[in-house]
C-alpha cells in the first residue's frame, strides 16, 4: 500500500532533508478525494461536465450539419425560412434555465457544507506570511506542514501577516482566503490518511508558488502527536533555530548562499557586506539582531525593503535561537560551546555571564 | 474598377478621392478627424499591443515547459504575467473591437459621414497612446508584480511600478468611456430618419450596449486606481489594513469595474459574429429582437455579478449566494444568441471563406467557454476551481477564443472595405485554422490541470502538471504562429491584393454601398435604404464583379416583399 510509504516519509517530514512526500493519483478531472466535501464537489462537476456535453455536442454537431447542407454550391439557393418564431425562442430561453436552478441549488447546498463548521471541531490557528505557512494546534505546538486525524473535523482560524494568500488543499476540495486585518475560518474533514499538497492560491508577491506545503492526515491522534511535538528545552538552540527558521524565514531566505527573494543566510556570518548606501557592514550578533528587528536599517545592496519586522513576534530566546542557526550555516564561525547544549541549560549559560555581553566572537 | 455612371451612382466618386489618398504626409493622419483614419490608427496600435503582449505570453509558455527554472527568476515570471495580463486587457481587448472596428464602420452603417463628435474621437486615441505609454514606462522601469488585478495589500507594499501603470490604466479608462460617450451620441443622433431601432445591424446594438457598460463602469475603475494611488502616497486606510483599511473593499470596487469590462471585451464580439454569421449564410439574421434584447440583457446583468470573483474572498455567505444566483441568470442571454446564430444557418447558403470560418470557429471556442462557466458560477465546485488554471482557461476561451476570433474575423470581413482590396482566402482559411488549433491545444489542457488542482500565477509546478503544461506550449506557439499568419495575409492584401468592388460579399448594411476603400465623406451619393438584413435585395453583377441592388437593375419590379423588421 503507497500509504506505507506515506507514513514513513511523515516521521522524517521535519528533518533536515524531508524525505520526498509520495502523492497519490486522483481522476481524469480530479486529485485524489481526501475529505467530505469531494461528494459535495465531484459528482456535480461531472453533472455540469456530461449536461454541457450534450449541449456543446448539439451545438456543433447542427453547426456542421447546417454547413454541409446549406453549403454554397452551384445550384443551392437560400430556401424559404422563418426569421423568428416567438414561441421556440422562448423555449430555448427559458427551459435551461431550469438546468440551471438544479446547479444553483446543488452548488449552494455544497457551499453552505464547506462553509458551516461542525460544533465539535478542533480549532487549528493558521498563520500565513509570505512565503511560508504556520499551523499552531490546541496543544501549544506549532508546525510548518499541517497535520491532521483522519475523520476529526478541523476548523482553521486563519490570519495572514501581511498580503493576501489563500488556503487551498486541492485533495480537500477546499480553499479560503485568508486576508491581512481580520481573521477568516474554513474547516474540513479530512477521510483518508495520506500526505496531499497545500497551495497559497492568491498571488501573493516573489515566491508565491514556493509557498506550499504538505498535509498529512493520521489515523490516530497519537501519531499526529508524534509528528507535531517538538521538546524546544530539551533540543539545542541551533536546532530550536532551525525550526523557527524553517517556519518563519525560510520563506524569502536559504540556508545556503544561493540568493531568494532575500539574501541566503549560508555562509555570511563574520563577512563584510555592502549596504545599499555603498558602505559596509560586518554580520555580527549585533547586526543579526538589528536586521531582525528594524530590518531596513542597514540594507543589503541589491535587495528591496520588504521584509517585515520582527519586533515583538520573536522573544529574546527565540532570536537567540535563531542566531545560534544562522551562525552554524557558516562553516568557519565559531559555535560557542553552549549552542549545543539543550536550550534550558544553555539559557542559563548566557544568562549567568551578564546581560551586557554581546555574544563574544 | 472603372467608375462607370452605373458605378458612380451605386458607390460613389471614389478612387482618387478615397480616405487613405484623399490627404497625404504623417500630419494628415495624426491630426485627422476622420473616423476611418482613426480607426487605421487605433487598428494599428492594438494590433501593436497585441503583439508585444502576444510575445510575453510566449516567454511565460517557455519559462513554463518545465516546472523548474528554465530562464525567468520567479520575480521576472510574475512581471511577465502581470504585463501580459495588463496590456492585453487595457491596451489590447477592450479597444480592440469598438474602437479600431467600431470606430470605422459603425458611422458607415449608419449612413453617416462620422461620429457625432470627431475631435472627442481624436482624443480618445491620443489617450489610448498616452494610456499604453505609461504601462510601458512602467514596463522600462521598475516593471510592475501586482497581477492586472492590482490586489491590495500587495499593490501597496511591492516595490514595482504600481503608479506608473495605474495612470495608464486610468487614462485608458477615459480613452473608453469617450469611444463609448461617441458611439451612444452618434446612435442615437444621427441615424437616418427612417432607420428605426429595429432596423440597425446587430453590430451596433452590442456597440450600443457596450457604450452604456463603459460609461457607467469605468469612472469607478478611475476612482478606484485613484484611491489605490492615495493609499500608496499618503496611506489614507481606505484598502492597506496596516491603517484600518480593508483589502476586500478593493476587490470589490476593482470587479465593479471588471466584470462589466468582461462583457466590454466579449459584446462587441458577439455583434460581430452576427454580422458574419448572417452574411455569409446569405439569410437575414434569425430572431433579431432576441439577439438585441440579450445584448442589452447582458450589458444590465453584467453589472451585478461583480462578487462572482470573490467567492473565496472572504465576503459574506448570503451574499456570496445572490451573486452565484446571478451569474446563473447570465448564462441565458449568451445561450440565446447561440442558439439564434445557429437558426441563422439553417437553410442558408453558407460560404466558407475566411471571416466565416471565424464566425464557426467562434461559436465552437465561445461554446466552450460560456459552458465552462457554469462549473464557476456554481458554488461548491467554484470553491474547488477558484484560482486554478480552469478559471485561466475559461477566461482565455471567451477573451481569446470568441474576442480575438471574432475580431479577426470581423478584420476579414471588412478588410476589403478598409482597404479596397482581396486577400487570399486560402491562406485567410490556414490561418484560421492554425489558430483554432492552436488555441484549442493550449488551452484545452489547462482545465484539466486547474480542475487537478494547479493554482494560476504560479512560476514554478510540481511534476505531475508538466504534461498539460508541455501541451500547452507547443500549442501557444502554433497560435501565435497562426496569428502571425493571419496579419501577414491582411498586410499582404493590402499592397498586392486584387481591387474589388464597393460590396463583394453582397452584404446588405449600408457600409457596403460605399467604395472599397470609401470615400473622405463615406457616401458621396444617395443610399439607398436597405434593410441591414435583406440579402434578397441583393444581386451579384459581373460586369462590375460585385453586388448591387436588386432595385436598381430592374427598377420597377419590388417583387420581394421586403421581410417586416420585427417590432417587438
């Protein structure tokens, strides 16, 4: 069964080198069906599909019988035909529309399922900034793929950063926007385990069709517990730093030298660069820290003003995280001892060597 | 053709006096008032856009044969798409039928000697060139990323050009509401008196109907780039939520405007097609009241289905449902002129020559096009396929397949009037047929994929769409290589093409009693009032190699009663 091999690539799906996900085949029409609501969507498309058939059928199978038969030819005349009749015209107006009420009904009953959610749902926060999504479940944990039980229904709560992006899971048949300034909701029940695609489907700046992601849906809350829980004391700051990385950065940077929408983070910590005012920079703790949280300040040559700031959204153990992951994508820097150990003793570590410290070199 | 009397009287002194002689050196174009002048002109200039479009469209298809990089960065694919999208909607299809088309024949099937008001149609280009100028500046500097949609928050934020472009979206704005304030003022002023409603060709009821949508629609696509400007100057928080704005708001003013404008690009189209259709089945056109009143049907229903856009947007439910209940009730005015073009070929006496092929090839690519937009306009399945690569493909079936078909079309059919030339109809016909091809095999595989789920705008895919959009390629290619073909032939008549007579394809509007090419003043003699459907009134006179009246050979005898326009 491809299932197995789905679950086996989910355990390594947050690990350095996520394992290639296998998708599974959908129809001639469609993905996969993978929650409640494909039995709202698919048998009414191929409805529509086989009702617009018979009509594009008669209109081009007459088409080409009138031309063959009214051809122009030596001899042929233009016969003798009405120039309107009244009664068939009205008929051809009005009983599609009766099609057309059936799809109309169907389609908003469909709608109103996708659209109510169930009482019992579970409240999953969805977070979506540009390029990346954020998915933070009842139990504190958070996630950059979306991990779901099967047959549980789930409700997202959806607010975006900073642009328009939407919430789009073609196996799920599902898709909201989600819209900077207030929150927007969908849910789905999710009927088969396996891994499927997550897209942002509104243009959304650079990188938008990077912005994509997988959803894994479990049989048992278990293993979803297994995929989502993440130890932050018991793990070292750099891999704390690569999962805040992977979640909040990777979006617009690589973690190799290899240039996106902003510069790769691989390899610059101690370089000097050059700032769009011609003058030059050393990347240091200090500067890390600053272009964090005021991030035009010192821009880099060739790169426009768009990142966002991060004052606020990351507190101190959080950058420190993250600057201890940054450094360790530069071979040569000097990894000081207590990145690699467990965060809560390396707190400690940095907290009992006073506060005015700037991270020594 | 020599002027004979008999000639004269039925077209007019024409030859040295004709509109492209009549004047000559670069400022009798650039400061001619005359309609047919103007209408080159714009011809011209969309064509030009066209092609510069035309070409983006080609380099996205190439960047997109694989669903790696190939040549564009991602930030270069989405500067593409957002030119192609701009200049083709702004700068190409929504001037392109009214006002290079329109423009020429309209006063002509009217009788008259131009538009109501010359000069406004003067202006009308210059802002259609200052319009397209300042997308292309925008084009040269700082490019433009915002789709033609010009979404906000992004809109606010990018970097791009944003203000550039939505100057020249503006300005192109007025440059349509003119043509369309000209078209409505010249209908109704200065028809012949004993032309009624009831007896304009169908072309100038869908011009008509598409003047009221530009008047009515545009001024608020104005104010709204206006509004876009000001919130990226001076952050008024009308649209950037960072200052209490709202980001749907603009949706909803941007498809006020855009929706309509959908049925700015396709009505003109539609008329056409009834022109041809009727012509060259040689049959008065069936149900004319019908195809009149769905013009206008769908020109007032295209103003209140702007939410159809936004279904996933975020607005509320009900209202969602209202609009999804509306779209429905577009779906049947559309249907109805079909199924009248159809009636129309029945017992006819149908000629297959290159605007013909068009008008079938029209109805064949608009077919697809209406019915696919019923799996949009329904709720659930429009949740599944909103954003995806159907939605671009039902779009490119009704812009590119009926508009830019109906508009090469209605080139063919009145090239040899513009021009006083033939073209090779052969190669007209492979033209055609590279471009139905063509455009079938590009846009045919992106159903497939956007109901698979690959959502539009996208600069990279992953593999399991490759094949679709590989097809897709190879197809873009042989349409634009259709295309190409079709101009040349336009261009090569119009030097090497053999001289025809005032009415070659025996059409019984009143453009066609002038000469080829007509005269400064259109109709320098009397014109015989026909009506615009009456093709028995015509008769093919080999003498002169091209139709006249039936009236005007034997004098005496009306012994066809001319059919009743229908009173409705």
């Amino acid at each position: 069964m491809l299932n197995l091999i789905g679950l086996l690539a989910q355990t390594e799906s947050e690990s350095l080198v996520p394992a290639a996900p296998e998708y599974r085949d959908g129809s001639y029409w469609f993905p996969e069906a993978a929650s409640s609501f494909a039995k709202d969507v698919d048998p009414l498309f191929m409805l529509i599909f086989w009702v617009s058939l018979v009509f594009f059928a008669a209109i081009v199978g007459f088409m080409i019988y009138f031309v063959i038969k009214y051809r122009d030819r030596p001899g042929h005349k233009v016969e003798k035909s009405a120039s309107h009749n009244t009664a068939l015209e009205i008929a051809w107006s009005v009983l599609p529309g009766f099609l057309l009420i059936w799809f109309f009904v169907d389609g908003a009953a469909g709608f109103f399922n996708m659209r109510v959610t169930p009482g019992d749902a579970e409240q999953i926060q969805v977070i979506a900034r540009q390029f990346n999504w954020e998915f933070h479940y009842p139990n504190g944990d958070a996630t950059t793929e979306l991990h779901l039980v099967r047959n549980r229904p789930v409700e997202f709560v959806m607010e975006s950063r900073d642009v328009l992006h939407s919430f789009f899971v073609p196996a799920f048949r599902q898709k909201q926007d989600v819209v900077p300034g207030r929150y927007t909701y969908t849910w789905v029940k999710p009927t088969k385990e396996g891994i499927f695609r997550l897209y942002c489907t509104e243009y959304c700046g650079d990188s938008h069709s990077l912005m994509k992601t997988n959803v894994h849906v479990y049989n048992s809350q278990e293993e979803r517990d297994q995929a989502t829980f993440y130890p932050w004391e018991d793990e070292t700051p750099i891999k704390n730093g690569q999962r805040l990385f992977n979640m909040k950065c990777s979006g617009c940077h690589n973690n190799n030298d290899v240039k996106k929408t902003g510069p790769g983070l691989g390899g610059i910590w101690g370089k000097m660069e050059t700032l769009s005012d011609g003058s030059t920079v050393e990347v240091n703790d200090n500067y890390f820290r600053e272009s964090l949280l005021n991030p035009g300040a010192k821009l880099v040559k060739g790169y426009a003003n768009q990142m966002p700031s991060f004052q606020g959204k990351l507190n101190d153990d959080q950058i420190f995280w993250l600057r201890a992951y940054i450094k360790s994508l530069t071979p040569n820097a000097k990894i000081e001892d207590e990145l690699n150990l467990p965060a809560s003793e390396a707190r400690e570590k940095v907290d009992t060597a006073d506060g005015d410290k700037p991270a020594a070199e | 053709m020599s002027a004979t009397p008999q000639a004269q009287k039925l077209f007019g002194h024409a030859e040295e006096n004709n509109y492209l002689k009549c004047s000559s050196g670069i400022k009798s174009w650039l400061f001619t008032l005359d309609h047919k002048r103007i209408g080159v002109m714009y011809l011209i200039g969309v064509t030009f856009a066209l092609f510069l479009a035309g070409v983006f469209a080609l380099i996205l298809r190439s960047e997109l044969f694989t669903g790696d990089e190939n040549f564009l960065s991602e930030a270069q694919y989405n500067q593409m798409f957002t030119l192609h999208g701009a200049i083709m909607v702004f700068a190409f299809i929504i001037p392109s039928i009214p006002a290079a088309l329109g423009n020429f024949v309209l006063p002509m099937m009217l009788g008259a000697k131009d538009v109501a008001f010359p000069r406004l149609n003067l202006c009308s280009f210059y802002l259609w060139m200052f319009g397209t100028a300042f997308l292309l500046t925008a084009m040269l500097t700082n490019g433009l990323d915002t789709g033609w949609t010009f979404y906000t928050p992004y809109s606010i934020t990018t970097t791009t050009a944003v203000i550039y472009a939505t100057m020249g979206a503006f300005i192109l704005g007025f440059s349509s509401i003119f043509t369309g304030l000209n078209f409505l003022v010249t209908v109704n002023t200065m028809r012949p008196k004993t032309m009624g409603w009831f007896k304009l060709p169908l072309f100038i009821w869908s011009l008509y109907a598409t003047s009221i949508i530009q008047i009515l629609a545009t001024p608020v696509l104005g104010i709204t780039l206006l509004l876009l400007i000001a919130e990226r100057v001076m952050h008024i928080g009308i649209f950037d939520p960072a200052y209490g704005g709202d980001p749907v708001l603009f949706q909803h003013f941007f498809w006020f405007y855009s929706h309509p404008a959908v049925y700015i690009m396709i009505l003109p189209a539609m008329g056409v097609i009834s022109e041809l259709i009727s012509v060259y089945s040689h049959k008065k056109i069936f149900g004319y009241s019908f195809i009149a009143f769905s013009s206008v049907a769908i020109a007032l229903l295209g103003f209140l289905v702007w939410g159809h856009h936004m279904f996933t947007s975020g607005q509320s439910q009900l209202v969602t449902l209202v609009f999804s209940a509306i779209t429905f009730s577009v779906a049947i005015p559309s249907a109805v002129k079909v199924f009248n073009w159809l009636a129309t070929l029945y017992k006819g006496s149908i000629k297959l020559v290159t605007p013909m092929c068009y008008a079938l090839s029209f109805i064949f690519l608009f077919g697809i096009g209406g019915l696919t937009g019923l799996f949009l306009g329904t709720l659930s399945t429009d949740i599944h396929l909103h954003d995806t690569y159907f939605v671009v493909a039902h779009f490119h079936f009704v812009m590119v397949g009926g508009t830019l078909t109906a508009l090469l079309g209605g080139l063919y059919h009145w090239w040899p009037k513009m021009f006083g030339r033939m073209y090779n109809d052969f190669l007209g016909r492979v033209g055609c047929f590279l471009v139905f091809v063509g455009f079938n095999l590009t846009f045919f595989p992106q159903f497939v994929m956007g109901s698979r789920g690959m959502p539009r705008r996208y600069a990279r895919y992953d593999p399991e769409f490759e094949i679709f959009h590989q097809a897709s390629t190879i197809g873009a290619f042989i349409l634009g290589i259709g295309i190409l073909l079709a101009f040349a032939v336009l261009v090569h008549a119009v030097f090497f093409g053999r001289k025809i007579g005032g009415n070659p394809f025996g059409a019984a509007s009143l453009e066609w009693q002038s000469s080829s090419p007509p005269s400064f003043h259109n109709f320098d003699h009397k014109i015989h009032m026909n009506a615009p459907y009456d093709f028995s009134a015509m008769v093919y006179d080999e003498e002169m190699d091209t139709y006249i009246q039936r009236d005007f050979v034997t004098p005496e005898t009306p012994e066809v009663p001319a059919p009743e326009p229908t009173k409705a």
